[in-house]
C-alpha cells in the first residue's frame, strides 16, 4: 500500500512526533494549517491502510505509526528503482549523480559509503 501525498506530510508529521494527539498533528502544520476534520479523514483513511495505530485515552485518541519511516521509504525506493531503472542500481545511481546537483564533497562521501558496504560484504 502507498500513501498519497497529503497522507505522507501527515505521517511525517507522526514519525517526529513519535505519538500524538489530533491539537498535536494540526499543530506540526505551517499556517496555513488543514481543517480537523480533513486531518480526521486522513487519520481514518492511514488506520485502515494499517499505517496508523491508536489507544483511546478517554475521550480523545492518540496516534502512533505502525510502520517506521526507513522501512517506508525502503520499500517506495525499491519500488521506483524497479519501476524506472528496470530494477538496475546502478541506473539509478548513474542517474541520481548525473542528474543531480552534488557537490564535490557530496560525491566522496557517496562513494565512501559504497567503500564501506563492500568492505561489509
């Protein structure tokens, strides 16, 4: 399941946030701020998708994530890599530094990285 994109500015909201009440999600918005009730609709709409969990605290519901953001963003990468780059990393690497506007400094420290997977591997 994917998120749209007014879902994915309100799941941000909750991954840094961690846990939240409705007043707490409204107040994460820049002016100017959604309505409650589309911040509701939204909130319905990620619990049934199963991207959001919540425990009634009297009257009111406190939200939480019951997906991490890495593991969401892993699999939507994955999924752009095999949709656009016929599942080949290294077309999506060509294309992310190619098409990209990294530094210098940027690069190296890319490239470090990969130095430090394949010393892993």
């Amino acid at each position: 399941m994917k998120l749209s994109k007014s879902e994915e500015e309100l799941m941000n909201h909750l991954w840094k946030l961690d846990k939240a009440f409705m007043k707490d999600l409204l107040e994460a918005y820049p002016e100017p701020k959604p309505a409650t009730t589309t911040v509701a609709t939204l909130l319905k709409r990620m619990t049934d998708k199963g991207f959001v969990g919540y425990n009634l605290l009297g009257n009111a519901r406190e939200y939480f994530p019951l997906v991490k953001k890495k593991d969401y963003f892993s699999k939507h990468l994955n999924g752009l890599i095999k949709n656009f780059f016929n599942n080949s990393a290294s077309q999506f690497a060509s294309f992310f530094t190619q098409e990209t506007d990294l530094s210098k400094s940027e690069l190296e420290e890319l490239r470090n990285l990969i130095d430090t997977e394949l010393k892993n591997k």
